[in-house]
C-alpha cells in the first residue's frame, strides 16, 4: 500500500530531523554526501578499542591496506600492486604503488609494512591482533618491495589483511590514534562533533582516483525512527543500514529512494557466558536453544528479511553448511533438559546492546525463555562504549545479544579467552589444521567446527542480518552486500 505523506506529516518530519541533529544544510552541496548510520565510533583507534563502528568508518576510506575486498569479496590489489607466495606457501612479495603518501604528507614504503604488522603484535591490545600470531618476521627488501614471512602456512592471513588488521600506519602517524587518524586513503578527517557527525574530506594527495564527493558527513542517530526521518526530510543523502524494517515498503513506494537490499556477514548471536554456571552445562545451553523459536523471532525482529541460521558462518562462506534445523523450537525438550541439569527455577540476565534489531529480539527470547520457566532480566546497555566494556571485555553478562560482522569470526570460537568463554581442545586443532591445510582441507575442517560448535550449543545463532541500504537516487554505485568491515565510500558515483 502506497503510502501517501501529508504536508502536516512532512512538517513533523522536518521537525523530528532537526531535534535529532539534521544536516540539511550542510550536506545540500553537490559535492557533499550525508550518510547516516546508528552506532557511533567511542574514538578512531581501532587497535585499542573493540567493535565495528570505527572501521565501519575509516577502513578503506581513510585506512587502506595491501589488500582489501572487493563487493563480491574477492581479495583484490590495493597499495600492494601485486604479490606473490612461495611455494611453501609461507613466504608473500609485496610489489607496493609508488607515489603513495600517508595525509601528513610522508610516503608511504616497505618500512612501513613491517613497522605496521610489526605493530599489531606489540602495540595492539584488542583481541584480533592473533590474526598476526602467524607472521614470523617482515623484510624490506627494497622501498617498494615487503617481504612477509609466515611461521607456517595460513589459509586466512591473506584475507586477515583485508580487515583492520591489514591497516597500514606510519611511525610519523601514530601518536593521537583516538583523535587523529593518518592514512593512505582518499579521504582524512576533517572534524568530529561527537554525538552528532563525523565530517571527512576527500585527501588532496591521494594516489588513486578522487573520491565523488569532497565532503562526506558520517550521521550518528541512534533512534530508527529519526534516521528514517532524517532521509524523508532531505537531512541526509543514505541510510547506511536501515534499522527499522517496518519502514522498508514506505520507501520502497516512495520513487525518491533507491532501496538495496543484500546480505552481511553479520550473526545476530544469543550468546551465553560459557565460563560460569550454568552455562557450563551443555544441557542448559540446549534447552535455551531449543526454547526459542528463531523464526518467529526473525519475523518479529526484522520483519522476516533475514536469514534463520544454526551456527557461526553465513550462506556465503565456502563452508557453509544449513544447520538451521539442528535445533527445532523445542519447548517440551528444552523443559526436560533443564529439570535434567536441576535448573527448573533458572533466572538470568540478559545484557543486549541498545539497537533496534538486539532489543527487539531480547523481547521475543524472555517471552520464549518465560514459557520453559526461565526467568529473563533484560538489561539494554549503551553500545558500543558501555557493552564492550561491561560484556565484551570484563565478562559481566549471563546471555546476551548483539550483531557479529566480522567476516569469518567462528574462529573466535577457538579462543577460550573471547567473551562467550567457549573452551573446546577439538575446535581449536580443527580451526588450527583448516588454517594450514589444502583448501579442500580447510572446507572440511571448517565444516566440522561449525558442527561442532552447534552441536555443544555453544551460542545461539538467531539470524544473518540482512544489509538493507536507502538512498537518494542521485546517490550511484552503494553495495548491496556488506562483505567487509568497512561502509566503503570509494565505488560511490
């Protein structure tokens, strides 16, 4: 059904964009593209500081690496112009571009490669940096040569180094990563009201193509419906992720809008803190898996949009496997299970970011939790600054619930020191010989991880988020997949 905005309507939208911090008058350049988006970076130092926001911002925007995904992700060129691996398949030539300077003016060579992966085993602090466990040592062979030493063979280095890990620096650069990014990219900082907006410009210097707009406004409003009032009422130019599905048909009816609608490597995940009682008992994680009915939550949640999965990988990954049946809305079972485990009178709390999509699910997993006799408190906390620390880094949570985007994450679940506090010696020699085996060796392997991790319920997987994008029609070449950590600006036309 069409629907049709009154004049009276339209005022209240202008006025509802406005008391949430419009930037009508600021993006109404040609040359100037607002972007809006609901979690705001807590700072820009993505190698201190956990979750998706900051390199959802900066990476390949400002951060550029080697190497980087393309839409379809497929590992592509990017300051590395080419390279080879030996054939033990532990030794990778780097051939970098020449004429690549950083946006305080220094050039970009070899020493900074191995002062950057060098860096992430000594200066970094966030969980990823394992992903560089597996580098032995880096050589500058030459200044337009890195030569890149594995410890043994990695199946995932190389796509590792699409990600923020990949992030090449300067020693000249590092000082103020929390305030002052310095990157290759095509566009650098320009201001930063925190709250509100992120304003990057495009870089002067930049060796590649210029970007289409000088002037990108990166929007923070938290609330679904002042983001999707913001676009009706000229506020801003796209949606990065509509948070709010109900609201998709009005803009599909609306030929203003451009609505693209993909898939993300994001798992909404009902994770359980698997290093305290009682979710050390693979009987109570079963039963609570098996008490909620994920389809029903899907459709609830996100209007039925995305997709029902039963463990850690996304449709797109070569190891998926539809697991989604594994675990059927049970409740009878998961009654049983608990009164087998002695928690027929079980009470937990529930510690979910404050977004739309974890909020929205926590009400139908208390609602589901409720009809087996678990009682559910729910506690929506600030995100991402309050749920990283509270969650995510001191393990103050019973269950909890928030989007995974990390592309090809299951690995996190071979890390007993990760928030969800999974400790299974079998995951770990698998994800260890997937990462050095032929390829056919790591589909197999993986396979058998993701099997096993559903199998001990080791979380619960309630959907794959969809990735829905809104634009205005001027507004050309947006993904509609999110295949990597980054909103990459660069393909915009």
């Amino acid at each position: 059904m069409k629907v049709r905005i009154s004049a009276a309507l339209a005022l209240l939208l202008v006025i509802s964009a406005c008391s949430a911090g419009s930037t009508a008058s600021v993006s109404s350049g040609p040359d100037t593209l607002s972007v809006g988006f609901t979690a705001e970076p807590a700072n820009f130092d993505f190698t201190r500081t956990d979750g998706s926001a900051i390199p959802q911002a900066l990476l390949y925007n400002v951060y550029e690496g080697l190497v980087k995904l393309d839409p379809s992700g497929k590992i592509v060129p990017l300051l590395a112009e080419s390279w080879t691996v030996s054939e033990d398949r532990r030794t990778y030539d780097f051939q970098l571009r020449p004429g690549v300077r950083f946006s305080n003016g220094v050039p970009f060579t070899a020493a900074d490669v191995k002062f950057s992966i060098d860096r992430v085993k000594t200066g970094w602090t966030i969980s990823i940096k394992s992903k560089m466990d597996v580098v032995d040592h880096v050589e500058v062979v030459d200044p337009l040569h890195a030569r890149v030493v594995l410890t043994k063979p990695s199946n995932g280095w190389l796509f590792d180094m699409t990600g923020r890990v990949g992030a090449m620096f300067s020693p000249t650069g590092v000082a103020d990563l929390a305030n002052t990014p310095v990157g290759t990219g095509p566009y650098q900082l320009q201001s930063r009201r925190r709250g509100d907006s992120i304003v990057l410009k495009a870089n002067p210097a930049y060796w590649g193509r210029q970007p289409a707009y000088r002037t990108v406004i990166l929007k923070y409003i938290k609330d679904p419906t002042a983001l999707n009032n913001a676009l009706l009422s000229n506020g801003i130019d796209v949606i990065a992720q509509i948070s709010a599905p109900d609201s998709i048909p009005q803009f599909e009816n609306d030929n203003r809008f451009t609505v693209l609608q993909g898939t993300t490597n994001g798992e909404v995940v009902l994770s359980f803190n698997g290093a305290k009682a009682p979710f050390t008992d693979v009987r109570v994680r079963r039963a609570l898996t098996l008490a909620v009915d994920r389809k029903a939550l899907l459709d609830t949640a996100w209007a039925g949009r995305g997709t029902v999965l039963g463990s850690m990988v996304p449709p797109t990954d070569p190891w998926y496997d539809d697991l989604s049946g594994y675990y059927p809305h049970d409740p009878a079972r998961a009654r049983a299970l608990l009164a087998e485990a002695g928690q027929t009178n079980l009470s937990i709390r529930l510690r979910v970011a404050n977004l739309p999509y974890a909020t929205a699910a926590a009400q139908v997993v208390a609602s589901d939790l409720a009809d087996v006799g678990v009682h559910v408190t729910i506690e929506p906390l600030d995100f991402p600054a309050v749920w990283l620390k509270q969650v995510f880094t001191d393990h103050d949570f019973d269950a909890s619930i928030v989007q995974h985007v990390e592309a090809r994450d299951i690995t996190t679940f071979g890390n007993p020191k990760y928030y969800w506090g999974y400790d299974n010696p079998q995951v770990r020699q698998l994800l260890a010989a997937a990462d050095a085996g032929t390829p056919e060796e790591q589909v197999a392997d993986m396979r058998q991880v993701a099997r096993t991790i559903t199998a001990d319920a080791a979380a619960d997987w309630l959907f794959l988020y969809p990735n829905v994008v809104v634009a205005k029609k001027k507004v050309t070449g947006l993904a509609a997949n999110q295949v990597s950590e980054s909103f990459d600006l660069t393909g915009l036309g």
